[in-house]
C-alpha cells in the first residue's frame, strides 16, 4: 500500500508510484529528435540534464490531442537511474488505494503489460502504470 500520483489522458485516469516520481513540471517546449520511435516525443533541457520525453497518448496509442495548460511532463527515473518525462495531459491528485485488484486476464492487447493492477477512488476504477515496462528501454526508450 502506496501513495499514488493520478494522471489524465483522453478522459481515462492511470496511476503512478509517488515514490518513482522526482518531479512534475508545466509543458514545455520539447525539441524533436529525428528517427526516434512514435511515442518518443522528443528531448527537454531540464537544468542542464537533456531528458527524453515519452507521449503516453501515443504510447498506448490513443488519439493525440493538442497541448493544454493544464498538461505536464513527470519526471521519472528508468531502472539505470536515467531521468525520463513522461508527458501526460493533466496531474490529478495524490490518491491512496487501500485495495489493489489484478488486471484482468482478458484484457490483453499491446498495452496490457504497462499496468500492474486496477485501483478505485470513490466509484471510479483507476489503471496503475507498471512503469519498468512503459520505460524498457531496450534500446530505445520502450
């Protein structure tokens, strides 16, 4: 039982460890990288440290949507210790889930193994990012 940061893309809510964020910052412009996958949005200059920054719209392939003010990057740390922006549509609220069910088995599809449980606030279901396979670098940034 953790803390947990809700984010919003699309309408839905996904979770994040409070403990893997190091910390949320306002868009900001983010220089293209050329050849780079889909989902890699580019790259930020966050004091000094050039860090990558992940579209998880287009990661879980959803629709992408146009910047709003209310849109963030949270910085995360992939398993090597390397930061990484996660570029999210808005920044919710801390919650805390007393109870952590399993995904469902049926869920399958190219996005199933970047969640690591469904959580609930009041009456509506949160999916919680599994972020050792959203950030599997292998390579290139998962």
């Amino acid at each position: 039982m953790s803390n947990y940061i809700v984010v919003g893309l699309n309408e839905e809510k996904f979770a994040l460890p409070i403990t893997a964020i190091q910390e949320i910052i306002k868009d900001m412009p983010v220089t293209e990288i050329p050849a780079a996958m889909a989902h890699v949005r580019g790259v930020i200059n966050l004091r000094g440290t050039i860090v990558p920054v992940i579209g998880l719209r287009s990661k879980f392939r959803m629709i992408e949507s146009a910047p709003s003010a209310a849109s963030r990057i949270v910085i995360v740390q992939t398993p090597d210790g390397e930061p990484v922006g996660l570029y999210v549509d808005c920044v919710e609220q801390v919650a805390f889930f007393s109870e952590i069910l399993p995904t469902p088995d049926g869920i399958g599809g190219a996005n199933a193994g970047y969640l690591s449980g469904i959580g609930k606030i009041h009456d509506q279901l949160v999916s919680i990012l599994h972020l050792p396979a959203i950030l599997n670098t292998g390579g290139g940034l998962g």
